[in-house]
C-alpha cells in the first residue's frame, strides 16, 4: 500500500468515526444534558452519577452534567424530571429508595412506574449486616435467636425512613418475625458512629462506606445480602446461607428519561452507556466505589422498578412504616 492510499485510508476511517459519533450526538438534544442526582454531591450515588457523566459525554461527544436535588427521599429529584422536559436532555438517577417512596409518599407528584421512560441499569453493589464487635451477635444465625428470646431489646440504625437500609431491616424482621427497634438517623454516616460505639447493635449498610470500619476491627459484618459471596470478605456468608432464603437485597443505579421522550432518544443513550460501562477506566472508577458495572435493556429495567416497587410496598404496609 503507497504513503497516498494509506493516508486516504486513514481518512476515511476518521471520517466514518465522526459520523457515527455525530449520528448518534444527532439523536439526543443538541443542548447539554443532566444527570439529576436527589441527593448532595459527594455520597456514593453521586459519584456513580459522576464518573458515567464524564464518560457518557465522551461517547456523545457533547457535555453532560450532574445536578444535585436532594430532598424527601429523592423524591424531589424525581418530580422534577418526570415533569420536566421529554427532549432527552435530563435525566433521572433512580436508586432502590424510590421504590419505596412510592408507597411512603402517596402525594408525590409522579408514578415511577408510568412518568419515566426507562434507559438502563448502571451497577449494582451489596449491603451487608453489620454489629459491633464487642456485640451479642456472632453469626447472623444468632440475630434471630436472641431477637426472639427478647423481643424489644436489640436496635438497628438507619440513615432515611424508606432507604434501602431501613426497608433491609424492617424485611428481616417480617421474614423471621422478629422485634427489633428502628432507629433513624440523619444519614448514614452518623448511624454508623453510633454502631461503632455500641449504642445502637446492627445495620445493613454498603461495603464502600463501612468497610474502614470492618478493616480496622470495629465492626463485624454477619452477612452479605447478595445472591454470592464477596471476593473480598470470602468467610462472610450470604444471608441466605445464614439462614434467610429469599434474602437479596442489592443496591442498584440506573438511569431513566421523562416519559414521552422519543424512543430513538432512549436507544442511542442506551448503547452510549452500554459502551461507557464496557470501558475499562469506567469500570475501576465503578468498582472502587462498591459498585459493579451491569447494562441492561430498557424493557429489563422497568421490569426491575415495576418489582421492587411492589416488593417493598408489601414490606411497608406491612411494617406499618410511614415518613410522619
């Protein structure tokens, strides 16, 4: 091949990157896009909500911000974009809590389950049962036995009324009938203390905001709450092989549209993000915070709303869980 064709070749294949760059740029909006956060910048799911940013505008060759909206449970986050505008140039952040919030604030101004449009799961990221070290519990076996032998006497914290952390623990006590207290916080971090220091005596919270405390001989963590083992931590059982079928619970990010956005709008930024979590700078960034990279179809991820929406209003009803 002469220095002329190589050159011509070397073109043309530039040029055809541009254009499909530019195709796919030409099926969103040409102004920037959002990435609403409902929660203050710097927590895990703003950082999830960061590093796709940055990477999504590379792929789509245009920016794309984050805008934090915290307020009730993420729900102020949500209203704002199921009414906002449907040209694809905001979207919605969604974590498991919002499932929840749609049975605890019956007066939300939106469905989660009809005013979005779907786009695709981000990653996932376990919990796991926590105690201190100094505690009563020494497997996550004993949490059962002892909460039954005295009812009313052990508690667990949690950071929001609804959170996953707090749904987590109102199911464990539906699943073995147990009557252990709820105590709230004001986020996580400052429950966290109170674990630490004895004053309250379990907690489900993520590996990625705790685990300092596990390293350094604090905290015991009982078990994990997904389907496997982590690699990490391979001697902490699961809580189903701790004797709780059925109990996975995992804290997952994903991203939708306001409902009505044009499907070709949903599909060009589903295979975006299907490349952006292929990456392998997304991937370390994702997973030194706790979470795993995992793309899906919108179809699958709606399905994955529309169940955990029904999952944890059974809980609340039952639990008799309210914000008031």
């Amino acid at each position: 091949m002469n220095t002329y064709t190589r050159r011509g070749l070397l073109a043309a294949m530039a040029s055809a990157c541009l254009i499909t760059l530019g195709s796919a740029a030409a099926q969103v909006s040409t102004k920037p896009l959002s990435i609403v956060v409902g929660f203050a910048a710097g927590g895990p799911t703003d950082i999830v909500a960061r590093v796709v940013a940055k990477a999504l505008a590379e792929e789509l060759g245009k920016p794309v911000i984050v805008e934090n909206k915290p307020g009730a449970g993420s729900t102020v986050a949500a209203g704002y974009v199921a009414h906002g505008p449907t040209d694809g140039t905001s979207m919605l952040l969604v974590v498991p809590g919002l499932t929840g919030a749609e049975t605890l604030f019956p007066n939300r101004k939106y469905d989660l389950t009809k005013d979005f449009a779907a786009i695709s799961l981000l990653g996932t990221s376990p919990n796991w049962l926590l105690t201190p070290v100094g505690s009563d519990f020494k497997t996550a076996q004993e949490v059962e036995k002892r909460a039954k032998a005295a009812p009313g006497k052990y508690s667990y914290g949690h950071g929001a009324t609804g959170g996953i952390s707090h749904l987590s623990s109102e199911w464990l006590n539906a699943v073995k009938k147990l009557d252990i207290l709820s105590v709230p916080y004001k986020g996580n971090g400052p429950a966290l203390v109170d674990l630490v220091g004895g004053r309250i005596d379990l907690m489900f919270d993520q590996p990625i905001s705790s685990e300092s405390f596990v390293a350094s001989g604090k905290l015991r963590p009982l078990a994990v709450t997904s389907a496997k083992r982590l690699a990490t931590y391979p001697d902490v059982p699961t809580m189903e092989e701790a004797g709780y079928p059925g109990f996975v619970v995992e804290v997952w990010y994903g991203l939708v549209f306001a409902a009505k956005t044009p499907e070709t709008t949903v599909k060009t930024v589903n295979e975006a993000l299907a490349r952006v979590l292929a990456r392998d700078d997304v991937k370390s960034s994702l997973n030194n915070s706790g979470v795993t990279p995992q793309h899906s179809t919108p179809q699958a991820f709606q399905s994955r709303i529309n169940g955990e929406v029904e999952r944890w209003k059974r809980v609340i009803i039952d639990a008799k869980i309210t914000t008031q």
